[in-house]
C-alpha cells in the first residue's frame, strides 16, 4: 500500500492511501498518522478512495489513528470507502465512529 | 451450471504473508466470472481473517507452513488451511465485538459474520480449518 500525505493548512492532513489496508501495512499507516499528528496536525483526512480492501488489522490502524488525532485535540475522519470497506465498518458496528464523508479534501470543511 | 474448481497454493510465512492469498484469490476470480462481487469480497474478507491469525497466532518462532485450497462448486466456496503452527487455540464460538475504540478482537466475529460454516480440527500435528460460503443463487 501506498500512502501520499498532502498537507491542507489549518491543522489538517490528508492521507491517500493506495492498495490494501490489512496487517502488512497497518503499521505504515499508523507510522504516518502518529508523524503528521506529531508535527502539527491533529485534523487527518483518509482518503479510501483507492483502497480495494481492508481487514480487522487496517481497521485497528485506523481505530489507532483517531485516537492518536483526538489525543492530541484533533479526528481522523474517512473518506469515500468502496463497498467490501463499507461491508467491513458495518459489520463491526464502526459506521457511527468511523463515519464516511464522500470526499477526504473537504472532510474538515464544517470544522 | 458452472463446473466445480479447485485452486491450490503452498506458502510458507515469512516470506509469504496475506498478500500471498490475495493475489492467490486474484486468479481464482478471473476463472470464475459467475461469483457475485459480494460473495468475492465477502469470502476473500473471511479469508484474510483466517489466514491474518494463523500467521499471527500459530508462528511458534520458526515460521509456519500453509496449504490452502479453494474450491468452488455450483452453490458454495470453500477455503480449507492446513498449517504447521502450534495448535489452535482460538475458540470458534463467535464472540461479541470489543469496545470501539479497542484496536483488535474482530477478526473472528467478521470470520462469522461472512461465511455459513467454520471448522477446525488439529490432526497428524497440524490444524485442519474450513470456510465455506452459500453462494447467492
């Protein structure tokens, strides 16, 4: 998986990431959210838009980041999850915690 | 009616790691056009799970062995794992899920939640698992 940070501004980070979120690359993505929340930015964006698949380990790193984001005053919001993503979030009961937003560049629009 | 097929694959982790079954899974689709999206990625995610854990939870230090097989029929798919790691001592009653902010413990409920059989068997020192899905008519 392949992640690409693009910093917004204001406190916010967006995360593209590219690939398959599962327990080979969980630690990349919790690496990369735990660097941006360290250097000032509390407010992550992951953008799913190219994620074709994650498991229970992806969703841990995710569950990891937004702690991390609220931690230090911050969120970790979604963006854009594909069907077998959504399938995975519902089935967790992680739909009200994890809410998809439909784009990861205005997630942090209202705030 | 769509013949019945069977794929096989030896992997052995480390070097080989869940993206091995992923890309193993890849062909198995391409020959098999008449499985719906939803059941692909819902056995493909009850897989992963399975094979995430054995790799996980069964490495006793020296990595393990895995022969998987998936074979598909006109009404089900089914995934057997037979791997060299220490015994399976992971219960298979389907638990409750943890706490939302809790990081890991789902990997079983999802296993449970997607497929329509789940066994285990620990024999001639290895552990026999088997997944199978109802495939939608």
């Amino acid at each position: 998986m392949d992640i690409t940070v693009k910093d917004l501004g204001d406190g916010v980070a967006v995360l593209h990431l590219d690939g398959r979120l599962n327990m080979v690359t969980a630690s990349g993505l919790r690496d990369q959210v735990g660097t941006a929340v360290a250097g000032g930015r509390n407010r992550i964006a992951v953008d799913l838009t190219k994620i074709e698949f994650i498991d229970s380990s992806g969703l841990g790193a995710l569950i990891n980041g937004l702690k991390t984001a609220r931690q230090a005053g911050g969120d970790l919001r979604i963006a854009s999850p594909n069907e077998q993503v959504k399938l995975v979030l519902q089935l967790t009961n992680m739909e009200r915690l994890l809410t998809a937003y439909d784009d990861a560049e205005t997630a942090f629009i209202d705030g | 009616m769509a013949e019945t097929s069977v794929h096989t694959l030896a992997m052995v982790a480390p070097p080989d790691d869940v993206d091995t079954v992923h890309e193993m899974l890849e062909s198995v689709w391409a020959s098999a056009p008449q499985i719906s999206m939803r059941d692909r990625f819902s056995f493909e995610t009850a897989l992963i799970e399975l094979a995430s854990n054995v790799i996980r939870h069964a490495d006793g230090g020296g990595g393990i062995s895995c022969d998987l097989t998936v074979e598909i029929t006109a009404d089900q798919i089914v995934a057997c794992l037979i791997d060299s790691g220490l015994a399976g001592n992971i219960s298979l009653i389907a638990r409750s899920m943890p706490g939302e902010l809790e990081e890991s413990g789902r990997g079983l409920s999802i296993i449970h939640a997607l497929v329509d059989e789940v066994d285990y068997d620990r024999s001639d020192d290895l552990n026999h698992w088997r997944i199978a899905r109802t495939l939608d008519s």
